[in-house]
C-alpha cells in the first residue's frame, strides 16, 4: 500500500518541516507495511525570496530595504548554513521521485498512490494562501483516486465569518474525501455546517510523537551555548520585541538565545542563532530553562519535551491545544503583556502529559482507522 501525503513542507519553516516528519514517521509506526511518500510539492519563491516564514535574508531583491541586504552580506555564511541544514533535514524524509512547482506539474503527471492524504499546517488557509490555484493542490484536485483523508488541517479563523471560498470554490473537493481530521475545533465546526459527515479534532502531527521519538533528531547548534538560557522564537520580528525581551532575560537572569527571520540581534541579553535547522531548533527547546514564543510548534515542542514555557498571541491553534491540556494561564496577548507581569514560567506537566497522552493516542487511532478504512475499500 502507497500512501502519499501533500502539505506545506519545504518552505524552510520549523514548525512545518517537523510536523511533516512526523506525519510521515507516525503513519510508519501505524501502518507498518505502507509505503509512505511526502509528494514534494513547493513554490520556488517559497524558499528562495524574501520570504517571512522562510528567512528575510535568504535573498534580498528590489524592493528588499536595504539595511537587510547589508545584513545578508554579514551573515551570509550563516544563512547559507541555515539554508543547507533544511535542504539536508528534507533529504531524510521520504519524497516523491519528483517535485512540482506548479498545480498544472501535479494534474499532468499525477503521482499514483494508493491513498492521498492532505497533512496538516494552514493546508487550509484559504485567506491568506489563495493565489494562483496554489492552494487547490492541498485539496487533492489532481487526482480522481478515492481514498483521500485528510489530517491535522488548519484554516484560517475568519473563515467564521467569509466562508465564501469553502462553500463555492472547495467544497465539492472536500466532499470527496472519506475521512476529514483538522485540528481546530472551530475549523471542524465550519466544515460540518458544509459536509454531510463527521468532523474530528485531532492533534498536530508534531503531537503524534512523543519525546523519545524526537531526542534521536536533535543535534545541538555549532554556536557556543551558555546554559542555562530561555529560548525565545518569533518567526517574524514585531516592534519593540527585542526591548520587551530584554526585560524578560533581566528580571529572569538569564540569557535569551533568540531565532527569528528578521535582522539578527546580539546584545548584553541577547545571542541570536542564524544558523540554525530543524535539529538544532529541536535541540534549543529541548535542552532550554524556558521558552517564550509566539509559534504554535514551540508551544507544541514545549509540551512534549515538557520545558516551561508562555506563548502569545492569543489566537485559536494555540488556545485549543492549551485548553486541551489545561494549560491556558501560559497564553498572553503580547510579549510585553508578559513582560509586564511577575513573569512566573514554572510549569506543572503532571495533569497537561495525562491529557496530552490520552488526545494523541485517540489521534493515533483516528488515523489508522482512516487508513484501514481505506485499504478495505481497495481490497473489495
């Protein structure tokens, strides 16, 4: 049995590159005898512009302020670093013999697999990611085969509101689907309101494994690491950030080792990491005093390796998995509304890991039992 899945993979993002390596890995352990592929499809322009999600200095172009290509010269080899450790971290997934870098590449030759399967991330983020067909690819459209499950999907919260795109332009792809597992309830919520079939709420595929699955992949960085330290990761920079975290590694004394897409910072209280992939990502929250974040995945990782940690903003990945383990005190609103409080990280994982375990292994067998409900129908 084949299985293919399709999601938002190479887009030099941590969160994303892990989760995918999950999936592919979880589905391994669950279905021993499949052959699990990642369909490398990808933008180009993904990874080698500008890109908020990749790194602002990947490739500066015209209308790059020029401050950033200065600082791509000064930290060009680091970045060339930061770029390699993702290329290598792909490379041990399991992808498709191809790429495609376009949905026409997808319908005109179609990979063939037994089952598809949409794998998580804002595969369904029909605001934001709506350009150029791009998204269609995420709702299996190329392919006329019949065992299509999706899992882990995010959609954009707003979607409440402007469900327009899903009920007009979507819906008769999603329909096609045998079994449909996203993982925000409000996602779940709006789609049930459109298909004639249940909805599950399931954990991010990042999730599905548990700490002695990910300690085997953490590899720590080449920068000099003075311990103990707070790992602070924004993916993209906000202003004052850098003066709010300060504060933090002032009244907390300790060190912030700091990962963001924006300009490096070094100062007194703050060391940034350029050169840093998956592995090393992994191992800077694993071996971290505390992290402060405004990432789901750190949030995620956080609980798994059960370092303390808070997260911000407040929005609806984050709040349904913390309320899912009852852990909703580490949410704020801002990083100064954090900064401006007794900042008391300490977390108890005692009651949050029992409810952790109990919602992966109910994930877990949501998943398996879509995959062998779809290798019934391909037996009769």
């Amino acid at each position: 049995m084949k299985i293919g899945i399709i999601s938002i993979h190479r887009n030099h993002n941590y969160g994303s590159a892990l989760q995918e390596m999950a999936l592919q890995r979880a589905i391994g352990q669950l279905a021993p005898n499949a052959d699990v592929e990642i369909i490398d499809y990808y933008k180009p322009h993904e990874v080698f512009y500008s890109h908020e999600v990749s790194h602002s200095l990947y490739k500066p172009h015209d209308t790059t302020p020029r401050h950033f290509a200065e600082a791509r010269e000064r930290y060009k080899d680091e970045v060339d670093e930061r770029f390699r450790l993702f290329e290598s971290f792909y490379n041990e997934m399991k992808l498709s013999p191809r790429n495609y870098s376009h949905y026409s590449d997808l319908l005109n030759e179609c990979p063939e697999y037994d089952i598809y399967m949409t794998g998580a991330d804002q595969v369904w983020n029909t605001v934001e990611w709506w350009y150029d067909k791009a998204q269609f690819p995420y709702f299996l459209g190329f392919t006329t085969c019949q065992n299509k499950i999706a899992y882990g999907c995010g959609m954009y919260w707003r979607q409440a509101y402007k469900p327009y795109r899903l009920e007009f332009e979507t819906l008769t792809l999603l329909k096609q689907y045998k079994r449909i597992m996203v993982r925000e309830e409000v996602g779940a919520g709006i789609l049930r309101k459109y298909l004639n079939q249940p909805v599950d709420v399931v954990v991010d595929p990042s999730l599905l494994l548990d700490a002695n699955d990910y300690r085997p992949m953490c590899r720590k960085p080449s920068a000099k690491i003075e311990e103990p330290y707070i790992f602070a990761y924004y993916p993209v920079q906000h202003n004052r950030m850098v003066e709010h975290l300060e504060i933090i590694a002032k009244r907390l004394g300790k060190r912030i080792i700091f990962i963001s897409s924006g300009i490096p910072v070094n100062s007194e209280y703050i060391t940034t990491i350029v050169d840093a992939g998956p592995a090393q990502w992994l191992w800077l929250i694993a071996n971290a005093d505390a992290v402060v974040s405004s990432s789901f995945h750190a949030v995620a990782f956080s609980l798994i390796f059960n370092r303390p940690f808070v997260a911000m903003p407040k929005d609806e990945r984050k709040r349904t998995l913390l309320k899912t383990v009852g852990l909703e005190d580490q949410l704020f609103d801002t990083t100064a509304g954090f900064a401006a409080t007794d900042m008391d990280i300490a977390v108890d994982f005692t009651t949050a890991d029992e409810l952790l375990a109990k919602e992966r292994q109910k994930s877990r067998d949501l998943l398996k039992d879509a995959i062998e409900f779809c290798g019934k129908g391909m037996a009769s």
